[in-house]
C-alpha cells in the first residue's frame, strides 16, 4: 500500500496522548513552537 502524503494536525492539551498518537510533535506557548522534534519517551515531561 502507497502511502498518500497526508497530515493531520492534533491540538491537544494532554501531550502524553499526543506522545501515544503521534510520531512528531511540537509544544506551543504564546502561539510559537518552543519545542518540536520527533516522540521520545521525555518529550512530554517538564524541565
């Protein structure tokens, strides 16, 4: 099967469900990415 070379955008404010769902996400403050890159287990954890 061929991919198709969609997106979906999930907002969400639970980043563990996002870290479950997706394979890259970004975290937004102020309407700006302070953070993005690809899911990791520490991604969704504070500093």
């Amino acid at each position: 099967m061929e991919k198709a070379g969609l997106t979906d955008l999930l907002v969400a404010h639970d980043s563990g469900v996002v870290a479950h769902l997706c394979d890259r996400m970004a975290v937004m403050q102020h309407r700006r990415a302070v953070k993005a890159g690809f899911r990791n287990p520490g991604f969704h954890q504070q500093p």
